[in-house]
C-alpha cells in the first residue's frame, strides 16, 4: 500500500506502507499528542487497499479530494476512492 500525503510540510509526498490496514493517523504516535496527518481516503483495487491518502489537520474535505483528482491518484493505481474505514466499522 502507498500512503500519499496532500498539504503540511511533506505535501505531494509518498511512502510504502507494509501493512494491510492504514492507521486513521500518521504518523500514528508523535509523542505530541496531536495527528500530524488524518487518513482521508483509501483507494481499493481488486478488493486491497492500493493507496491511503493522508491529509493535514485542517484541510477542507473539498480540498483534499479536488487535489487527489488533479494528482489522478484513482487512475495512477487503478483503483476506486472510498471512505477512510472507521474503527468498529463492519
């Protein structure tokens, strides 16, 4: 799974995460108390999770998701936007 970043200080980042869930934060412990990135949206293909966007605190919805479609991530790793999962989600 790609976990893609969208605004803060590591915008248009990307990393390989080897697992097959995303944290709902990353990174998930800061020590700080406070998320420096929320899971906004997971991208399936085939039933996996191909992507996990991440977007700093703050960020609209409208906006995170206008600069996913203009990065093209869905068509990038053909795969079909969702919902970030929510714990004690069925």
């Amino acid at each position: 799974m790609r976990a893609l970043f969208v605004g803060g200080t590591v915008d248009n980042s990307e990393m390989d995460m080897a697992r097959d869930a995303p944290p709902l934060h990353y990174p998930e412990n800061t020590g700080a108390g406070r998320a420096r990135y929320d899971l906004h949206h997971v991208g399936r293909s085939g039933g996996d999770i191909a992507y996990a966007v991440y977007a700093a605190p703050g960020l609209a919805d409208g906006e995170v998701e206008r600069i996913a479609r203009e990065r093209d991530y869905a068509r990038r790793f053909d795969a079909t936007p969702e919902p970030a999962p929510r714990p004690g989600a069925a």
